[in-house]
C-alpha cells in the first residue's frame, strides 16, 4: 500500500477492494476502498458503504442502482430512530401534479433472479407499535396482499386493516378491501357494503352469490322492475346448497278498496300481484335473529300511481346465507321474464 502526501495534489493512494483497502489502520482488512470512480468503506474485507460514479449510495452493497439504496442478504430489518418527534421521510417539489411515492416490492425468489409472488403473499405491511413497559406490541397495522393467482400485466391486490383489542397484545383483523373494491369487516362489526346494481331488463330472476357470511342485515332495492307478466315477485335467500324455495311464511297486502292479502311459502312475497304494463319500485329489509332465520319487510309503489303493496315474513334456513334472488312467480320456481329496471342489495 502506497501513500504520497504532497502540497500539491494532497494525499494520494493506490486503487484497493474490500479485502485489501487503499487506506487502513492496524486493521488491514478495514479501511477506505479508492475505485475508478468511486469511493467505499471496507469493514472485515466487505463494502459496507459505496459511492459510485454517479453520486448513488449503497449501504450493503457495491452496486446501488438508485440515490440511496440498501441491501442485506441475510436480514430484512433496516430502522431509523431518535428522541425527535418528528422525521420528514419525504418530500418532493415539482411543477406537476406528482407527489412522492413510498415503494414496497416483492419477488420470490432473489432480487438478482426474481419470480413471480404467489396469492396470498404480503406486498407490504405498516405496522405502529406501543412500549408496554417490558416490549413494543403492535398497537395496529395495514397490510398489502397479492388477492388472487398473478399473472403478466396482472397483479390482483387487497389491503387488510387490522387494530388490537383493549387486554391483548396481538393484532386481529377488522377490515378488508379486496382486489374488486368490496369492502368487508370481521364478523360482530358493522360494515355497510354495496354490491353492483343488476338490470332486471331480461332472465327469469335477478341474482346476488358470494354474500359473506357475517351479513346481519341485507337491504333490496328495486327501481322500476317489471316483468312480462302479473305473477308476484318473490324473494328467496339461498345457502352453499342452492336457494330455498319452501318453508317462508310470507305475506303481501295489496292496498286498494278492497285490500287483498295473498300468502306463499315459496319466498317473501314482495307484491302480491302485478300489472304487466307497469312497474315497481321500492326496498325490502332482511334482518336475522340469529341462528340461520331471518324475518323481512318492505313497501312498493307502482308506476300507475294506485295500489301500494306491502310484504313481510320469515324463514328458518338450514345454512348461513349466501345468495338471494328476485322471482317473478306464483310458483317456486322461477316463471315470468324481466324486461325493465335495476336491483341492487346492500348488506351489513
């Protein structure tokens, strides 16, 4: 190792590597690492810190392909901590509308041969802590996850909320957002979710499937629904073994001047009758009390401007809910054809 001191050029030294630094102490295997082009520190024959030519810092290796960029093959944990209250992470200015961007990335494999992450692989998870008086514990946490089977240009996502409950110091889930925009929450919690709006414009029924399973309340809104015929709408919930279509107690008063009543078993009977050449619109409220039954009640008015109808009843199923169905039928089974309007459910 050779070092020149000169009043003109100041101190010079020699190129080196990490196992054989430019300059070193007693330590021969630590020192400052000279490059062409760039500058390191060496610590145990390893670059610890790089410069390179172009002005990027690599803490954990020698190649750092962005401004600041670190790398540890062995452990994923990197912390920045201070008794400041405060740390600007980042900040950008510029004349557009961009602001500044906080990147997680995930590969399998490794970064220098990476494959493609599976479902049900984290993306990227924030998560707040609080000192107990003996350890930190997470106080809540926001997680990234691959919501489905990935594939080119596709990359299906949801993020899960999570908040720890008073007397515990493990996190449980609360909220999910999923890669089509529904949000759901933990069964016992109150969550308002609306499914996409259905034209009842053709078919023999309007259907609604994958409706959780923690749903306490379903709201169905008809808005201007007809069908070609004068048979009632019915409504009939379903379970993982198809809808039920027997075992209602159901009820539908047609108000007029000489108020009709007309019963079914085959569902709740939303109108009792109706006029092929208008329409109906209106809600109907399901509510369970537990253990699979479910009673409802609702109002419609119709595009004639006469006749309200009311419906109400209750069922008893042998599963949990997860679908329902509008009908237009004086029957079990599906009978008469939509040809107008919109339904839509919303469920809590």
């Amino acid at each position: 190792m050779a070092v020149v001191i000169s009043g003109d050029t100041g101190i010079t030294s020699v190129n080196g590597t990490a196992s054989a630094p430019s300059i070193t102490g007693a330590d021969t295997n630590t020192g400052i690492v000279y490059g062409t082009d760039t500058l390191s520190l060496a610590t145990g024959g390893v670059a610890a810190v790089t410069i390179d030519s172009s002005q990027n810092v690599g803490i954990g290796t020698s190649s750092p392909a962005n401004k600041f960029d670190v790398y540890d093959a062995a452990s994923a944990t990197s912390s920045v901590s201070g008794d400041g209250a405060v740390f600007n992470i980042l900040a950008r200015a510029s004349s557009d509308s961009s602001g500044p961007q906080f990147s997680n990335q995930k590969f399998r494999g490794t970064i220098a041969s990476p494959t493609v992450v599976a479902s049900g692989d984290i993306t990227g998870r924030w998560v707040c802590f609080g000192y107990d008086g003996t350890t930190l514990r997470a106080t809540s946490e926001i997680r990234s996850v691959v919501d489905g089977t990935p594939g080119s240009s596709d990359m299906p996502g949801r993020l899960v909320f999570y908040t720890t409950p008073d007397g515990s110091g493990t996190s449980t889930e609360r909220m999910r957002i999923d890669s089509s925009g529904i949000v759901t929450g933990t069964a016992g919690n109150l969550m308002l979710v609306s499914d996409t709006t259905k034209a009842s414009t053709s078919g023999t029924s309007v259907e609604f499937t994958a409706i959780p399973s923690w749903v306490k309340r379903i709201t169905v809104m008809l808005r201007g629904v007809s069908t070609n015929g004068t048979a009632s709408f019915l409504l009939q919930l379903g379970t993982s073994g198809g809808f039920v279509t027997t075992g209602y107690v159901s009820q539908a008063v047609y108000l007029y001047a000489n108020p009709a009543v007309y019963n079914t078993t085959s569902g709740f009977n939303l109108t009792g009758v109706n006029v092929a050449a208008e329409n109906v619109s209106g809600q109907f409220i399901l509510s369970t009390l537990g253990g699979n039954i479910w009673t409802g009640n609702g109002g419609f008015a119709r595009s004639g401007g006469l006749y309200p109808q009311i419906g109400m009843g209750g069922v008893s199923l042998a599963g949990t809910v997860d679908r329902l169905r509008i009908i237009g039928s004086n029957t079990a089974a599906p009978a008469d054809t939509f040809d107008a309007g919109s339904v839509n459910i919303m469920y809590e």
